[in-house]
C-alpha cells in the first residue's frame, strides 16, 4: 500500500512542476511587447522631425535672394514692364549698356528711369519730377557732377558731343544709360541747350519724358529727340533732328538773309509797335514745330530780347510771363 502511493504522487508532483513551468513565461511575454513598443515609438519620432528641416530652411533661402534684387516700386510695376531693372554708378565712363534694361540715372535721390530697347539702344527716359542741382551736392569746379561722361560708340567724332538727355544742371548722371552722341552746335546752343535753359530758369517741370529715335538698329548715334514736359502747367513739346542747325539755316537761305540784308529784319528796340501779322514765322521756325525759340531768332538776324509786340512774340516761350524773350 505504501508503494502504490509514492507511485501515485511522484507523477502527480511532476505534472504540476510542469504545468508551473510553462505558465511563468506566458505570464511575462505582455511585459516584453510593452517595453519594445516603448522603445520603438521615439526611434520613429526621429526621422519626421529631420524631414521638416529642410523645408524650414528653403524659405529663407527665397528670401534672402528676393531681397538682393533691386526693389521695383509698387507705383513703376507697369513702367517697367518688359524691363529689367539694373544698377549702374552714375560716373561709369563705359559707354556700353545693356538691352532690354531699365536704369535710375538721378544723381543722389532723384528717380530718372531710362530705357534700352533690344539692340541696348537708349529710346525713352523718364522723370515724374525734375529736381535742379543745388550748391549742397558735390561737384566739380565747373558745375559737374563728374569730370567726364561716358564714351558712347560715336563720340569720338570731332563734330558730335557726349550729350546729356537730362542734364547735370538738372540732377541728371554722366553714364551711358544718360548719354548719346549729339551734334555739338545743337548741344550746346541749338534747340537742345535751349530747352535745359527754360527748365532751369522755371525750376518747375513735371512729367518730363524723352523718346529717342535711330536710322537703324546698329548705331549709337539718335537721328531725332522728342521732349514732353509739363512747365509750369503747361505741356511742351520739343522736336528736333541731330544736326547742326547752322547747316539747316544755311540750307533755307537764312544765314545768306541774315548777312546780306540784317536791317529788313524787325528789332523790337527800334520797331517797337511791328504788326503781329507782319513776318512769315515759317522762315524763322527752321524744324517746323510751330514754336520759335531764341537761338531760331537770332539766327534770322533777329535782336534780343523780343517784346510782347513783337510779331514773333506769340511764336516764343515767355517763361516768366514779363512780356519779354531772350532778355
């Protein structure tokens, strides 16, 4: 009896060691899943975090390049249209430009835009508001904001200038984009240095544009200026040819006239009540533009100043409305 009980209990015995065995690792798989769970959930946090870097980083990179080009005001967007706006110093003595560009040529703060056409023509500069030079900026001792101006292709003829289209007596810079060759009589004291003169003197001009105009694509050299400005409410237009107007008063017989007979002409000092219908304006307005201007009258044997009785008087600018041209 006793050896069928110690039989009994031994296998017993083993049965429940086993069954004891192979609950205890069921029992602490959760744990393990749990604890690989929380190791894996920070591993992946990593890699989204360093894909959002470089897209942090890209709209700086946009940024700091838009703020490198040139700032187009919000007002010139339509101007500019077509253009692209560079920067050139005012004193830049090459006399080469770029097409299709746009360029600030005002000395210090002033805003004169000028414009190259696709052949790096200069065809049209523009000014909402001309500011005259004044004594405060830095200049040479001949009134100059720089020694010399920009040798355009054609300067270097004997009979043609490095002509300013916008002055530097009226804030205007010396580089090419400011620059064409032009006839030295006409710079100087034709049509062109004529109406410098009437802009300064009024010191009130505004909306001033200029269209240039060339023979053809491949010179530097304009054939015809065309000025608007408004001076002092009044809207001017200036059109002229470059050439030398002594050549087209030479042709119209006008400089014979004048040397052979100079005592037919009117002199407001001695013919002070001269009918306004007297004289044929056409043989003193050599371009045709319906305007007379002084240099016109004078190269017609004409004597300054002319009095508002004048017949000429209607046909000529009185800037300061004195009654008086050419005083």
């Amino acid at each position: 009896m006793k050896h069928t009980l110690t039989y009994f209990t031994l296998p017993l015995a083993a049965l429940l060691l086993t069954g004891c065995a192979t609950e205890e690792p069921a029992s602490q798989e959760p744990k393990v899943e749990q604890q690989t769970v929380q190791k894996e959930a920070p591993e992946k946090a990593e890699p989204v975090q360093k894909e959002t870097e470089p897209e942090d980083s890209t709209p700086s990179k946009k940024a700091d390049t838009k703020s490198a080009q040139p700032t187009v005001p919000a007002s010139n967007k339509a101007l500019f249209s077509g253009y692209k706006q560079i920067n050139v110093d005012g004193g830049d003595l090459s006399g080469n430009r770029e097409p299709n560009v746009v360029v600030d040529i005002g000395f210090g703060d002033r805003k004169y835009w000028a414009f190259t056409n696709e052949h790096a023509q200069l065809v049209k500069v523009v000014a909402k508001e001309i500011t005259l030079q004044h004594d405060s900026e830095e200049m040479t001792s001949s009134g100059r904001y720089y020694s010399d101006e920009a040798k355009v292709p054609g300067v270097e003829d004997a009979q043609l200038d490095e002509g300013h289209i916008i002055a530097d007596s009226l804030g205007g810079v010396s580089n090419a984009y400011n620059i064409t060759p032009q006839d030295s009589t006409l710079n100087r004291h034709g049509d062109q240095a004529y109406m410098e003169n009437s802009i300064r003197q009024a010191g009130d001009v505004t909306d001033f544009e200029a269209v240039i105009t060339y023979p053809d694509t491949t010179t530097q050299i304009p054939s015809h200026y065309h000025y608007t400005y408004t001076l002092k409410g009044n809207v001017i237009v200036d059109d002229f040819d470059n050439v030398n107007p002594d050549d087209v008063n030479a042709a119209l017989g006008l400089t014979e006239e004048k040397d052979s007979t100079p005592k037919q002409t009117a002199d407001p000092k001695t013919e002070p009540n001269v009918d306004s219908n007297e004289g044929d304006v056409s043989t003193v307005d050599t371009n045709g533009n319906g305007q007379v201007t002084i240099q016109e009258a004078k190269d017609a044997g004409f004597a300054m100043p002319i009095t508002d009785d004048h017949w000429l008087y209607p046909h000529m600018r009185d800037n300061d409305h004195d009654g008086m041209v050419g005083e």
